[in-house]
C-alpha cells in the first residue's frame, strides 16, 4: 500500500468512526459534507442516489446509517475531492501530522461535534475582533492552537509553511506571536485557509497583518486570556460544552 492510499485509508477510518459513534450520525454525515465542500445534489449523483436521501439522513427524519451505507458516503467524500484536485484531504492529512504534536509545536487541536459560529467562539475566547466583524456569523468547525515560536525555531521552510495549511473550516489560534505579521505572511501563501485567527500573546499587531486578513476575508481576533494553559482550558471547555 503506498503512502498516499495508507493515509487516506486512516481518514476515512476516522470519519467513519464518527459518524457510526456519534450520537446523532445524520449530524455528523452533514458536518463532513460540509466540511468537503459538497452540495447534495453533487454528492447523491455520486452515490447515484436522491438528494431528498441525503436530506432525510442530515435532518434525522430516516433512520441511523449502516456500516454499507457509511463507507459508501465516507469513499463518496473522498474520491469527489480526488477529482477536484484532492485538497480537503491532504489538509486533513497535515492536519493529522502527529510529528507536528510531538515537537509540541500544535499545543491543542480538535473538532466540533457541532458548528460554532466566529462570534460564539471569540466570546468564549475573551476575544477583541480586529477584522471581519462583518463575517461574525460564520461557522467553524474546530481548532488548532500553534506555538509560532517553537514552529519557526523547529522547522523548515516547506514543513513551516505546510503548518499553516493544515485546516479546513476551523480556527487557528496563534501563541508567543509578536505582531502577527509572519503567520498571516505564511496562511497568504497558502490555497487553504483557515476560517478565523486568533493571536495571543501579541502586543501590536502588524498593519500588514491588518490588510492581509481583510484581504483574505478572514476575521482576526486577539484573545485577552492571560497564560497559554488558561487558553488550552478555555478551548477544552468549549469542547465539553
């Protein structure tokens, strides 16, 4: 098996372990949807099925999925992002990166069981919205809290800038940041972007940090919590919420 089928094997171990875990499956069929950036109507073609299907499955209105209908859904997913040139999958890949956790460089990550919107998050955050105040109504649907400092010192160029590309639909959360300039630099580089940033531990923020995020229509925020482990508290209290 080669390196590309072993990791798409493992995530879609992973997303079909939720679904079938999950208390409310249709739910949960729909946040993967969502966060594949499908359409119904595109995703039952595939299946060759009706969208009402779909449909009744997400709303809770037909019963909990088999095991023959979750694996038929969770290939759907990947093979149509496959032909759309594979990019929710390999920033799920890098995502999944646990050398990235090892060198304590991603201090906490997760995903929502349910969507939050921006506004619900930064409130949650202790949060000062600096751009995108208009976009406050967005959903995320999970996090990663990356310790830049550690991130520039440990590693290189392609593995740093890879760091900042490894989300879909989420927040990234930014530690030990000085101005904001370099990640914001590092997320305009990137194809995939996250759906908000959070900087904590900056003094003043970078104008060029300012434009990019307008640019790039992506809501920043500074968080006022104090220590980084009352940060990585509060996102583990969200979790449990």
């Amino acid at each position: 098996m080669s390196y590309q089928s072993s990791v798409r094997e493992r995530l879609g171990r992973r997303i079909a372990g939720e679904i079938a875990l999950s208390d409310t499956p249709g739910a949960t069929m729909r946040l993967w949807r969502e966060r594949f950036r499908l359409p119904q109507i595109v995703l039952a073609d595939h299946l060759g099925i009706s969208p009402s299907v779909i449909s009744d499955y997400e709303s809770g209105r037909r019963k909990s999925p088999g095991t023959s209908t979750i694996r038929r859904f969770v290939l759907a997913l990947i093979e149509l992002d496959e032909q759309n040139g594979g990019q929710v999958v390999s920033a799920f890949i890098r995502l999944m990166d646990v050398s990235l956790v090892d060198l304590n460089i991603v201090l906490a990550m997760s995903d929502f069981s349910t969507p939050i919107t921006i506004k619900e998050f930064a409130e949650k955050l202790k949060c000062t919205i600096k751009t995108g105040k208009e976009l406050l109504d967005k959903e995320i649907y999970g996090y990663t809290l990356v310790d830049v400092e550690r991130a520039v010192k440990e590693l290189d160029s392609d593995a740093f800038l890879k760091l900042f590309g490894a989300t879909t639909e989420r927040c990234l959360l930014f530690t030990k940041v000085n101005t904001g300039r370099a990640p914001m630099i590092a997320i305009k580089s990137q194809e995939f972007k996250p759906t908000m940033v959070i900087l904590h531990g900056v003094l003043d923020i970078d104008r060029l940090a300012l434009e990019l995020s307008d640019q790039m229509q992506i809501p920043l925020a500074v968080s006022k919590i104090g220590s980084i482990e009352s940060l990585v508290k509060e996102l583990q209290n969200i979790e449990s919420s």
